[in-house]
C-alpha cells in the first residue's frame, strides 16, 4: 500500500475542510446569536455577544416548558425507532430465510412506498388518524412514524441478513433453539453494525422532523421540541436571539448523540455495503 503523502491528498484534505468550514458556519452563527440580545443580532450576527446572555436560555426552557417538550420528544424517539428495529429486522429475517415469490412481491410492496412523496399522503393520513383517534396522541405518533420508517430499514436489513450463513441458524435449531429465540440469540446480535446504523439515521430524523407533528400534534401537551421553537417564528418572530437559544437547545442533544455514536455510522454502512 502506498502511503506516501502526493500533491492528490493536499488537494482532497482541503476540499474536506472547506465542505467542513461551510457545514459548521450555520452551527457558529447559531450559537453565538444565541447569547446575545436581540439589538446585537441586527447589529452584526458573526460577531462574537458582548455580554453572554444565558439569560435567553432561561427564558426559552420556561416559555416553551422545554422539560415536557423535550420529554414528548424523547418518548415518540425512543419507541418508534424501537418499534421500526424489531418489526425490520424480523421482516427481512423472514423474507430472506423463505424466499418465494410472495417474499419478493412483500418485499416490492414494502419498498415502493420510498418512491411516495408524504405531502400526497398528507390529506389522507390526517383523515385517518382521525377515524382510529391517533391526533394528539403519541402513541399516534409512534404508529405513524413505524408505517414512515420500516421500508429503509427493511432495505437495509434484508441486504445484510443475505450474508449471515444459514449455518449458523440451523446449529441452533439442533441444538433446540425455537424461531423466535434463533433471532434474538443468534441473528440480532450479528446485526449489530447495521442496526446502530439504522438507529442513528432515524433518531435523527424523527427527532427533528417538524412536519409530521405539526399537523398530528395540535395540543401544547403533545408538543415536540420542533414544534415547541417554532413558536419564535410566529408570535415571537422578532425575538431572534430568543429563536436561536431555542434552537440551539433543540440541536444539543442530537449533536451529542450523534458525536457519541457516529463511529457506528461508518462501520455499519460498510458492513451493509459488503454483506448485501
């Protein structure tokens, strides 16, 4: 392997850090037009805040009851990226492991919804959760966000369930093992890589996913964080320095995650990469 440092790395290492610079400047702007007053804002907002308001932070957690928000947010997090592992990962166990053409037609179904744009649905889900009683509901939310989720998950699933040996299921079965402990002693735990991958993408996406709330959740009770700072951008439009600390204290936590775990994102697309 040649590991020799040519003019081709210079280039591509500062490409990489321009596209890094670009991606962080939005985070810089937010955060420091968070500390400041609102005059300093319209002043200048690259500038550094004279005075560091942490006062803005205090105001926006009581305003917008961020503690119950940012617990609504965690509660439909938590249980639809759950629900979306365990309903995928045994879809595409059992679509791979039984092979047919009723496996490939589900299979098809399943995927073809990727293709759907939601705001063609928008209507229609609306009148639906509102026959079975899912508005303003966050078990609702939990159910609508499985149905949005699992295709992904199933696609990526089903590539990496393709290159665990049969073998090793089978020994099992020998050895006693019914189906249902097959997949959770032997095939869960060597989808590992993959379902740290999948679980990473859509915390991310459910967490901050505004327009599903917004037009699901209408009580102040069942408010998602997204939905609890858009409130700045409405009644409190010209509050920016206040918008900003409310976005700043929405981003925090899935930055933090995302630093945590984003190792897992690599490993887990190569592993799907070579296993599919």
């Amino acid at each position: 392997m040649n590991d020799r440092y040519d003019f081709g790395k210079l280039v591509i290492e500062l490409v990489m850090i321009v596209f890094a610079i670009l991606f962080f400047i939005p985070l810089y702007l937010t955060f420091i037009n968070a500390f400041k007053r609102y005059d300093e804002v319209l002043a200048s907002t690259s500038s550094l805040p004279s005075v560091w308001q942490f006062e803005n932070f205090v105001t926006v957690w009581n305003q917008v009851q961020f503690p119950g928000v940012f617990m609504n947010s965690l509660i439909i997090t938590v249980g639809s990226v759950v629900g979306i592992l365990l309903l995928s990962s045994a879809a595409a166990y059992q679509l791979v492991r039984n092979p047919g053409v009723a496996s490939n037609i589900i299979f098809t179904v399943i995927l073809s919804s990727l293709v759907i744009p939601f705001q063609t649905m928008m209507i229609p889900l609306v009148k639906v959760a509102k026959d079975f009683h899912l508005i303003n509901s966050l078990p609702g939310m939990i159910v609508m966000y499985l149905g949005f989720g699992v295709p992904l998950a199933l696609f990526l699933y089903h590539g990496f369930v393709k290159g665990i040996p049969a073998e090793l299921e089978e020994a099992a079965t020998i050895d006693g093992c019914g189906t249902v402990g097959v997949f959770f002693r032997i095939l869960l735990p060597l989808l590992a890589p993959i379902t740290t991958t999948i679980a990473i993408l859509h915390t991310l996406w459910i967490w901050n996913d505004f327009l599903l709330p917004f037009i699901m959740l209408t009580t102040k009770a069942t408010r998602t964080i997204p939905l609890a700072t858009y409130v700045y951008f409405g009644e409190y439009a010209n509050q920016w320095n206040l918008a900003l600390a409310a976005l700043t204290m929405a981003i925090l936590p899935v930055i933090a995650f995302f630093l945590i775990m984003q190792r897992y994102i690599i490993e887990g697309i190569t592993a799907g990469a070579v296993k599919g």
